[in-house]
C-alpha cells in the first residue's frame, strides 16, 4: 500500500492551488486573445510539470506506483481531449468573446477538480469498504463505452442540457457579456450574463466527465493519491491545450471510437480484478505496465489513423460522442 504523509498532501495540493492562482490571476488582469505561441509554451510547462512529479514520484515510492501514475494521467489526459471538443461546442454556441474564454476555461478547470475531488474521496471509499464497487465500476465504463461508440459520430445537445435550461428559467439574462462580468446589475435589478450560463454548462459538462473518468483511473491504480495528482495535472494543462488545439480537433475523427474501446478496456480490467478478489485467485488480472502499453498504442493508432483519413477525405469531421442521442435521432 502506498503511505503519503500529511506533509506531502498538503504541499501536493498547495502546488496545485498555487498553479491555479497563477491562471486566474493571469485571467482576470489580462484578458486577451491566447495566441499559438503562448498557447504552446503553456503546455509544455504543464506537460514538464507532470513528467517532473511524476519522476520524483517514482523515485520516491518505486517503480510500480510511478507506472500508475504515468498511465493514470494519459489516460486522464486523453479524456480531457474529448472534454476540449465539448467545451469548443459550449464556447461556439453561447458565442463567447474569445477574451473571456480564458476566464471560463479556468473555471472550468477550477469546477472540474472540485468535483473529481468529491468523486474521489467517494469511489476510494466505496472500493475500500465493498470490493464488488470495481464490479460496477467496470459496468459503468462498459456501457458508457457502448454509448459512446453508438453515438461516436454526434455532438452533446448543450444549449437543451436540463442544467443550462434550468437556469436560464431561474435567473434573468442579459443579451451581451457585460464586460465578461458573471453577474450585473440593469435598472437597478440584478441579472446573471450569458458567461454565468456557460460556466453552469462547463459544470455540468464536468460533472458528467467525472462519473466516466473517476471509475477509469481507478481502473489502473486503487490509489487515492495518484488518482488525484493524474486527474489534476491532466486537468491543469487543459486550458492552454485548449488553446493549442482547437484548430486541430476537426481531424481527430476516431477519438471517440479510440475512448471508447479504452473505457471498454479498462472495464474488463476492472471486471477481472473483482473477480481475481472475489470469486478465485485463478482469474487473470491485466498489469498495470500491459494497460499502459494497450492505452497508449490506441491512442497513437487513433491520431494516425485519423489523420490519414481526414488527408484523403478532407471533408471528414470529428465530433466529441455523445452517451445519448439527440430527441430528433431517438424518434426516428
């Protein structure tokens, strides 16, 4: 079993809370336009900051926990790639100012962490308490898995989202952005903008790509810490990923197919620790080092593949998946 002491938690969680000042302070005194450079030295910095502490993290607790570490965030970081198709969609519809979206993003991130945090604390104590939770983890990701794969080709209906509508009918909006200001005051009456609404859509984005990546990472690690620190690295690069990419997302036609034969994977794997555990010690288990190689060579078949079909069909485009279908596909 892994032992973090206090300390190390509290600086852990300090340096993400540092990282995330960092992002909001840089939001709110400068909104501007982020650039591809800017965009691109950012990620790097993320990516270097994760590889960094995943190193001392090896070197630390030993190799076998710093294998789950690494495949715990690549698996967290290809997740986040579909929630940067999403959050494209948000931005899109509600037509936000590209010197706000800065702002959202970080948020988001901030919102998304806060969740995984419950999330986690939740599922580590579920699976320490009854053993069949990674039985129904691994249901969970299997069908998720085949909903997704079934609406590979579709986008998330965000604007309808039972949340987003919801608050629209809740609180008065204002038609413009006010500034980029979340609530404003008109006429004397205080009123919510439409960057209040698309911050209730990235929340609830969020809380949707937890109930998926939460159960995921706990599919190749049984560690709280390591489930934390892959979710939070992978979520702290994902506004200047966002950045980076966006202009690129079109041609990753496969990646939702790609997600949804890894969270297909994992949940088999899931399903076989169970039953390694629970009904007989003869029941193979798939190692956290084969999981690694499985998931990363998904993903690189996934880029290339999509790629090569988006040069020879230049009219292909990619869309994020959706766990249902649109009312209009369902009655027909």
């Amino acid at each position: 079993m892994l032992e973090i002491s206090g300390l190390t938690w509290a600086v852990t969680i300090g340096l993400i809370v540092a990282l995330l000042a960092v992002d909001l302070v840089l939001a709110a005194w400068r909104p501007h336009r982020i650039g591809f450079r800017e965009a691109s030295l950012w990620s790097v910095f993320y990516i270097l900051v994760a590889i960094g502490f995943g190193v001392w993290f090896a070197s630390a607790h030993g190799g076998q926990f710093g294998t789950e570490y690494f495949a715990g965030y690549i698996v967290e970081k290809s997740l986040s790639v579909d929630n940067l198709f999403v959050f494209v969609i948000i931005m899109t519809t509600f037509l936000v100012p590209e010197e706000h979206q800065h702002k959202v993003l970080t948020f988001g991130i901030v919102l998304a962490l806060i969740m995984r945090a419950i999330f986690i604390a939740v599922g580590a104590t579920l699976l320490s308490l009854f053993s069949f939770m990674f039985l129904l983890f691994g249901l969970l990701l299997i069908y998720t898995a085949v909903q997704l794969f079934r609406h590979r080709n579709e986008d998330p209906d965000v604007e309808n989202n039972i949340v987003v509508t919801t608050a629209r009918k809740l609180l008065p909006v204002t038609d413009d952005y006010v500034g980029g200001k979340i609530f404003t005051r008109i006429d004397g009456k205080r009123m919510a903008t439409p960057l209040f609404v698309v911050l209730v859509a990235i929340g609830g984005v969020d809380l949707l790509f937890a109930l998926d990546s939460i159960p995921a990472v706990f599919g190749v690690t049984e560690e709280p810490y390591i489930v934390f620190t892959a979710n939070a690295f992978a979520l702290l690069g994902l506004r200047a990923l966002f950045f980076l990419v966006k202009g690129l997302l079109d041609r990753l036609v496969y990646l939702s197919a790609g997600l949804a034969v890894i969270l297909a994977f994992i949940g088999v794997k899931l399903i076989l620790h169970w039953a390694h555990v629970d009904i007989s010690a003869s029941v193979p288990e798939v190692p956290t080092p084969l999981s690694l190689g499985v998931i990363i060579g998904i993903l690189v078949i996934v880029t290339v593949a999509s790629l090569i079909k988006t040069r020879n069909d230049p009219t292909a485009k990619a869309h994020p998946g959706s766990l249902r279908g649109h009312k209009e596909d369902e009655k027909s």
